[in-house]
C-alpha cells in the first residue's frame, strides 16, 4: 500500500554508544533541550497507524461533531419552552446548553 508519506531511514540506536560523540546535523537544540522531530516517534505518529484505525478515530470524531450540531440546533428551538416549564430565565438555559456542549 502506498503513502503519501515517503519512508525515512531511521537507526534504532541513534545517540547511543559511538554516535553519541558524532555532531547530530539533523537535531534543534535550544536552551539545552533538544526539539523532537517526526523522525524521532514515527511509528507513534497518526501517519503509521493502519487504515483502519484511521477511519475509527474520523468516525468518532464525526459522531461527537453531529451530536453537538444537533444539540445546538435542538435546544435553540426549544430555549423558550424550557423557560416556561422549568421557571428559569432564557439566559440561564442557553448556558446550561453551552456548559453541556463543552463537558
């Protein structure tokens, strides 16, 4: 299967034993801290993942997206009702409905 991500050579011991004296050309280093690059993590990153996990992690993303549109959209509809059923102001059950959006 082809990626939209050319393979890198990686060495397994980078840093270790006598290369640890070699001058890195590829490492940033600022402040003492070396800044890590995708080279780094590879197969931790997204673009090593399967396919199939891919499109599981798209899915639930998109799930949680639909059920906040919708909620939004609802609620909206319904703000005036609710005041009227549960006693409370308009302001105060649009932010019960943004406080629900974000948790």
């Amino acid at each position: 299967m082809a990626t939209a991500v050319p393979e890198t050579e990686r060495d397994p011991n980078y840093g270790e034993g006598r290369e640890l004296e070699q001058e890195k050309t590829d490492r940033i280093i600022k402040n003492d801290k070396i800044e890590l690059q995708d080279s780094d993590a590879w197969d931790k990153l997204g673009y090593s993942f399967p396919t199939w996990r891919k499109w599981q992690i798209l899915g639930v993303v998109f799930l949680i997206q639909i059920s906040m549109n919708m909620n939004a959209s609802m609620y909206a509809n319904g703000v005036a009702h609710i005041s009227e059923e549960f006693g409370i102001s308009k302001q105060v059950s649009v932010t019960r409905r943004m406080i629900k959006n974000i948790c």
